[in-house]
C-alpha cells in the first residue's frame, strides 16, 4: 500500500486564475492491530488499538506501540507480526496482528479502554502519568551524557533532507534518532506524530537497540505529552523539537529528568528541563 496518493485538483493563484492541475497527499488509513496469545492453554485473539496512521513500517508501529504502552516488555517476547492475511477477508493490508511467545501473558491492563487513536491524539484517555512508572523499564536509567549546542542546531537540516514522502506532501510529521554524535540512525513518517514515533521506537526495538539513553530523539513539530511518555518508555534522554511543548510535556520531562529543548530552528532552541546535557558557549559580558 502507497503511502502517497495524486489527487486532481484546481489550483487558484491571483497571476493565473484557476487551472486544474495535481496534487500529491500523504495517505492516511486505519489499522487494527491485534494481539496473540495463550492464555491457560487455550488461543487468545484481542483487538487492541485502531490508529490512523500512513501505510508502511506498520509491524514496527504495531510493536512499537504495544511497547510505549507497557502490554509488551521487550522484543523477546514477541514471536512474529504479520498483516491478517488469512482471518481477514477485507482489508487485510489495514489489520496486522502481533503474535506473542508460548508463555508471554500480556498486561493489558491498559487495553481495558478499547484503545482508538486518531492522527493527532497518542493517549487519550490515560488515567494517570504515574502508571508510567509501574510499567516502564529504563525510567530510572541514570547517565551523565552531554551534546553541544552547536550539534543540535545540525540535525533539523540532516532530518529535513531524509524526509522524502514530506517533500512531496508537506503533511508528515517525523521522528528521528541519532547518535551523540549527530549521526542518523533511524527515520519514521507519520500523519501521526505519535505514529511516527512508535515506528521509530518499534524499529529500535526489533533491532535491539533499547535502552536509547545515549541517543538523541529529534520531533519534526511540537513536544506533547504523548511523545514524552513514548521517549520515556524507551529510556531516551534527549529530546529536541522543531517546534513547541505543551506544559504536559515538560512537566512529565521534568519528572523524568529528561532534557527537553523545543523551537529548534534557525540556530536557536528553549531548553525546558535537565539544561545540564546541552553544552551551550558562554559569552562574556562587557561593563
């Protein structure tokens, strides 16, 4: 499935009047994602979330979702995710199903408020942030990494020129990972900020990469809650974005102890909470 669509369209400017021309849109469908398992011997089948997300990477956002929101520990415990190729009769590339372990149990706690997640809200719904603690495993990772200023202004570029369905849509948010130093590791594109950045998470975690706290996770738009609580999850401690924090945000950033730096462009930032980790010159003062 394209994850780009050409529409006709009319096209209006003052110079020219109308003319009917094309238009390429970032396609936005839903996906089911189901979960599989065994339960006291016998064969579970649980729907757990629909999201509208843009076609592809859809088994690392499958998993990368069961992760951020505690029902899976880590990639162990999953066997194999695969699209409903054989159960479902429709729209078999809109359902994939996420098949666990002989032996893993799920917490599904969580799943309890039959999840539905649009392309602007990541967790609507979640009780309360403190249940972050109880579920996540590198909340309480300590490290003493610094990066400089200067690299942080390097990356919105380095992102921008990875994004190739945004260049041709305009209408994907991203989230990028990169290394201490500045090198990009991992790229996902979403309708969905919060898609984007389950793809990515999920990516990492497949490839063994979790915990990400010698990392730096990069937002092509604004910091909400719901990133936050994802970067928590997968033990990130850096996060930089191109646009603005909701005061959610920084909040569960501050808890966390997690560095958060927003309006990251035209080589200057904010940095909200843990200032310590962003090596920023010093200018003297002249009397």
């Amino acid at each position: 499935m394209s994850s780009i669509k050409k529409v006709t369209v009319t096209k209006v400017n003052d110079a020219e009047g109308a003319a009917a021309t094309f238009d390429v849109l970032a396609v936005e469908e839903p996906l089911e994602i189901r979960l599989a398992y065994t339960l006291n011997g016998e064969p579970k089948t649980q729907n757990v979330s629909v999201t509208m997300r843009t076609p592809g990477n859809d088994a690392e956002l499958a998993a990368g979702f069961l992760f951020t929101e505690g029902i899976v520990k880590n990639a162990g415990e999953i066997a194999d995710v695969d699209y409903c190729f054989i159960a479902c009769a429709e729209n078999k590339e809109n359902v994939i199903q996420v098949k666990l372990r002989d032996g893993v149990v799920p917490d599904l706690k969580n799943a309890e408020r039959n999840f539905y997640t649009t392309s602007s809200c990541g967790v609507c719904g979640k009780g309360s942030i403190s249940a972050i603690r109880t579920v996540g495993n590198f909340v309480q990772q300590d490290n003493d990494i610094a990066v400089d200023s200067d690299l942080l202004h390097q990356l919105p570029a380095i992102l921008r020129a990875q994004q190739a369905v945004f260049e041709e849509t305009g209408g994907l948010h991203a989230s990028a990972l990169f290394n201490l130093d500045g090198e990009l590791l991992l790229l996902s594109e979403d309708v969905g900020r919060h898609n984007a950045l389950d793809k990515l998470i999920g990516a990492a975690l497949r490839q063994g990469l979790l915990p990400l706290n010698n990392h730096i996770l990069l937002l092509s738009g604004r910091a909400s809650f719901e990133l936050v609580q994802k970067a928590v999850m997968a033990g990130i401690r850096i996060i930089a974005a191109v646009g603005a924090p909701s005061s959610l945000a920084v909040e569960l950033a501050a808890e966390f102890d997690i560095t958060l730096a927003g309006f990251l462009r035209n080589r200057r930032f904010n940095i909200y909470t843990a200032a310590r980790r962003i090596l920023t010159p010093i200018h003297e003062t002249s009397n």
